[in-house]
C-alpha cells in the first residue's frame, strides 16, 4: 500500500496524540516505536531509496528436492 506525504502527517499526527493521551508506559513504548519507523520510511521513500520486500524484488521458487532421494 503506498502512502502520500498527507496520509503519513495524519498518522504521524495521529501517533503523536496517543502518545500525549495514553497513560501506560509500554502503549506509550510501542506508539513512539512504530511512529520511528514510520518516520524513517517516510524519510527513505523520500528520498527514493525503496525498500524491496521479498515478495518485490522478483520471482522466487521453493523446489522440492525429495523426490532425488527415491
């Protein structure tokens, strides 16, 4: 799913009032952590240097080689 520049602000700024609002430690934890990812990959997509996830970067085959040992 490809994200604009508009979308990312609105979750950044969406992250940033759960982590003014939330009282737990570990939500605030885990907020501030995915709001840094999100952060960098905004930065990286920026700046066009895009990740390749494995299902990206091309055809993969998964061989079954069990049947060489009949």
């Amino acid at each position: 799913m490809d994200f604009t520049s508009h979308d990312i602000a609105v979750i950044e700024q969406a992250l940033q009032l759960a982590i003014n609002a939330e009282p737990k430690e570990s939500k605030v934890k885990q907020y501030r952590e995915v709001l840094g990812k999100l952060q960098t990959n905004a930065q990286a997509a920026m700046n066009g240097s895009p990740k390749l996830t494995a299902a990206q970067d091309g055809i993969r085959f998964d061989y079954d080689d069990s049947s060489d040992l009949l």
